[in-house]
C-alpha cells in the first residue's frame, strides 16, 4: 500500500515537473527582458516593479501596476504609473518618500514585463493575443500565430498602431519581405499593435 502511494506520487510530480519548468523558463524569460529595459522603458500595466529604498527593508516591496495604471506603496498610497517612464516614476517616488527616508537612495526596477501584448487576428492558424519577452518583428509575429492559412492575401498584411495623434496603419507584403525585397516593412511591433491578416 505505501509502496502504491509513493509510486503514485513519484508519476505524479514527473508529469507535472515540464508545465513547472516550461512556467519557470517563461518567468525567466519576462525577467530577462524586463532587465534589458533602461530608465526610458514605459511602465504598462500587469508589469511587475519592485521599489526599495537603501537599508530600509519595511521600504522594500514588489508591486503590480494595475489595470487602471496605479501601483500603491506605503506612507505614499496610490501612484500612477503605467504610461510613465522608469526615470519619472522613480524621481516621483523619491520626493514622496523623502520626508521618511531623506538621506537614502530609492531604487526601482522592472522585474517582470507583462504590458507587452501583441493581437495576431485573421487568417492565421493561432490567432490570439501574445505576450512579448524580447522584441518581435512582423514576420515573428506571423510565426508565433502558426503561420498564415490557406486562403489569406499575403500581401494585404497591415499592422495598427495606436499613437498620439490616433491609429497609425503600416502595411506588410509577405512575399516581398520572404524574397528580401523591401524589409522595411518588417517592423518590430510595439506594446499594442494588432497584426491584421485578411
């Protein structure tokens, strides 16, 4: 009877030991290109922030920006913070927690990237939303959704954009870039943008 249940046991943990390690190697992975991001790389929410102030630990926590682009820490309550670049969000913070820790040094960092959503839709075999750990072109994208099906116009591929002053249409040939010919098009995609294959 013991010797069943250990068995048991055993076949259970080595079935679920490659979803452990696959999950582990993709959190490795957010937090390798969440690391790669300087002080100009624009906080989203879902993205993982950890906040530490110099030999204050009760002043060392990680956060999650919410959807509405808020974190919270304490003494300070509510930041915005999605949409703001590291360097401005941490200036803010060291002003807010000054009057508590005036001689120490606030440090901010990325620790897991989660903001960075791309939308294959159309005729693709996969299409859906993905989650970016590294910076993806066009034809990566295209890649990551299975690949175009059958009936798709390959060369009627645009990608939407959202800036400033409204939505920003890039068009894509997948033949011309598949032959080398006019690689411009082959875009690496930013937080957003929606690959639309008709």
């Amino acid at each position: 009877m013991r010797r069943t249940v250990i068995l048991t046991l055993v076949c259970l943990l080595a079935a679920a030991a490659p979803a452990w390690a696959q999950g582990n190697a993709a959190r490795a992975a957010a937090q390798e290109f969440a690391s790669a991001f300087g002080p100009d790389y624009l906080i989203g929410p879902g993205d993982i922030l950890e906040i530490s102030v110099w030999k204050e630990e009760a002043l060392t926590k990680q956060v999650v920006v919410l959807p509405d682009g808020k974190i919270s820490f304490p003494l300070i309550g509510e930041v915005q913070a999605a949409g703001r670049t590291l360097a401005d969000l941490k200036k803010e913070l060291a002003a807010k927690l000054a009057k508590y820790a005036p001689k120490e040094e606030v440090n901010l960092e990325v620790k897991q990237v989660n903001s960075m959503l791309i939308y294959v839709i159309g005729r693709v075999n996969q299409p859906g939303r993905f989650a970016l750990n590294t910076n993806v072109t066009v034809l990566q994208a295209l890649s990551i959704a299975g690949g175009l099906n059958a009936f798709a116009k390959r060369n009627q591929i645009k990608i939407f954009r959202q800036e400033a002053g409204g939505t920003q249409i890039l068009p894509f040939s997948y033949d011309e870039v598949t032959e080398g010919e006019k690689l411009r098009q082959n875009v690496i995609l930013k937080r957003g943008d929606v690959v639309v294959v008709p």
